[in-house]
C-alpha cells in the first residue's frame, strides 16, 4: 500500500515537473534566442 502511495506521490512530482519546465520554456524570457539555438544543438544529428 505504501508504496502504490510513493508512486503516487513521485508521479504528481514529476507532472508538476513537467508543468513548471513546459511553462517556462514556452514563456517569452530574453534568453529564448539562445536557448532555442541551444534545443537546435543538441537536436542536431
């Protein structure tokens, strides 16, 4: 039981995770040029 609860827990922190670093990379911040080209670099081939 407990750990179906753990893995509960760590899945809402994960998603939170997720829904913090989706936000803030969509947001407009001075830095996007850089880190799109940063997301094209690691991207590349």
């Amino acid at each position: 039981m407990m750990s179906a609860l753990a893995a509960t827990v760590t899945g809402v922190v994960l998603a939170l995770f997720a829904v913090v670093g989706g936000v803030s990379a969509i947001s407009p911040t001075p830095n996007a040029p850089a880190a799109s080209e940063n997301v094209v670099v690691y991207d590349a081939p």
